[in-house]
C-alpha cells in the first residue's frame, strides 16, 4: 500500500464539503482529498453526457492522486455518471478501484422515515430527469410513492449567500407547493443536492407540521463506516493520517472564500487543472 492513499470525495464543487464534513465526523482517521469542479459547475442542468464526462475526469485525477476509494458527493454525478463508471469504465480500467455514490444510502434508509409511503424529493433538474432516486428507493421499498420537484433556483441562491432572504422564502414556497401540489401525503422530504442542507431550516418553517426532512451527510457518513466495514480489502488500502487536502479545478482564493457556507474552518485548497 502507497503511504498516502486518501480517500476521494468529488463534487461539482463546494457543496460536497457538507457531505465531507460528516464522514470526517465519524471516520477522522483516514486521509481525505477533496475536488471540486468549479471550473464547469454548476452540473445540475448539464446533460446526461456531460455530466457523466466530467465525473470520469475528476474521478480518474483522484486515481492519480492514489485514492482506492472516491466518493461521488455530488448528487448529480450519482444520478447521471456512477452507473456507467462502476459498469463500464472501472471494469476496464482498474477493477480494484471502487466509486460511491449518495443516493444509494440514502434511498436504503428513508423507509424507516414515512409513515404515509409518500416521499418527497427536492433536488436539481438533473438528478429529477434522471429518476435515480425513485428506481433506487422502489428497489427497496416498492410500496413507496416517490414525488419529485426540481429547484433550480437553490444551489444559485445558496452560492450567493441569499440563504436568509425574502427571494428565498419565495422560491421555497414555490418549490414546496408544487411538491406538495403532486401528493398531500408526503410526510418525509429528501434533499437531494448537496447545497440544500443549508436551506433546512427555511425549508422546514415552511412545511406542514410533521413533515420530517432528510439531509444525507449523516446517513452516506454511516453507510461509509458500514462499507469499509463489509470490505476490508477496500479498508486496509485507504491511509489512516487524519490529512484533509481540498482541489479545485477553479480559483482556490474563491472556493476558501466560499467552502466557509459548508466548512467551519478555514480551508486553503490547490488549483487543479482539468
Ligand atoms: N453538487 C450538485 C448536486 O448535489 C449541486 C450543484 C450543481 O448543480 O453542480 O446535485
């Protein structure tokens, strides 16, 4: 084993951090490097193709940073890109490397939420098209009813620190009565983007009373621990140094400037060209 052999986690670009920030919570003995896209973010309304091309490049540059195991934090690349790169491309190229995603997990755990078997997804345009939420969630509980609503507007308002203004309570009104719109007895929302954990509580004010919501750092946290559990070939090769590396394919003065929304501490990251 490489002494450094860091665990990748990959998103479009700094709202993965929020996903980061909970694995690091309960796995703080391994070594992480983080790369974000910001160069070509937001991925959200790119196509099925584009997405799934530049995952593959940011997963192949952690490769080549030594990484065994690199998660895809971003939503949309796990919609649009990880099916392929586990089928296709890993088989291929390096068949002991191993790529994640986050909506598996987090669709093995939401039938222990709802009562109703009404869930809600709130996620962007991209990983609604993709209906990767509702294929996984019904493979494990298909007596759940999945309603989606892209919301498009999110990750910009978030991204430009809009999170506690009146143009945002505006589009999560809007957002949620079009999802409620589909079904009234939703009782479980998921939010399925990485930046949408920082609008829980606008969200959450603007809900029926016991409308649960769930964010995914926490649950793809513990579906890691419980894999690396369950493969300890895939355990033994990630190093344990409690190191943190952050990449950016854009500006890193912008992206420490911005990871302070998902990071609460200062984070000095490196450009990576793509
Ligand atoms: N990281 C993306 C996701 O979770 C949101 C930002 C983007 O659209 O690139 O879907």
């Amino acid at each position: 084993m490489a002494n450094h052999s860091p665990i990748g986690v990959f998103d479009s670009g700094i709202g993965g951090l929020s996903i980061l920030k909970e694995i690091v919570k309960i796995l703080p003995e391994y070594d992480y490097v983080y790369l974000g896209d910001n160069a070509r973010a937001p991925y959200g309304p790119r196509s099925f193709e584009t997405v799934y091309q530049y995952t593959w490049e940011n997963v192949q540059k952690l490769f080549e940073m030594g990484c065994p195991l690199v998660i895809l934090a971003c939503n949309t690349s796990s919609a649009k890109a990880l099916r392929t790169i586990q089928q296709v491309n890993l088989p291929k190229t390096d068949s002991k490397k191993r790529v994640l995603g986050v909506i598996r997990p987090t669709s093995e755990t939401v039938g222990k939420f709802t009562k109703t078997n009404h869930i809600g997804i709130l996620g962007t345009k991209g990983t609604v098209q993709s209906d990767s939420y509702k294929i996984e969630i019904q493979k494990f509980y298909p007596e759940i009813k999945i309603f989606q609503q892209a919301c498009p507007m999110f990750v910009p308002l978030v991204e430009n620190n809009e999170i506690n203004t009146p143009a945002t309570g505006y589009f999560v009104k809007k957002y949620l009565s079009a999802l409620f719109a589909k079904s009234k007895k939703i009782d479980t929302i998921i939010l399925g983007c990485t930046h949408y954990p920082l609008l829980k509580k606008v969200i959450m004010r603007n809900l029926p009373k016991g409308v649960r919501v769930i964010s995914q750092g926490e649950i793809v946290a513990e579906s890691l621990a419980d894999y690396l559990l369950r493969h300890p070939e895939i355990k033994r090769k990630c190093s344990k140094g409690g190191k943190l590396e952050f990449y950016t394919t854009d500006s890193a003065i912008a992206f420490d400037k911005s990871a302070g929304f998902f990071w609460r501490n200062k984070i000095r990251s490196k450009h990576l060209a793509v």
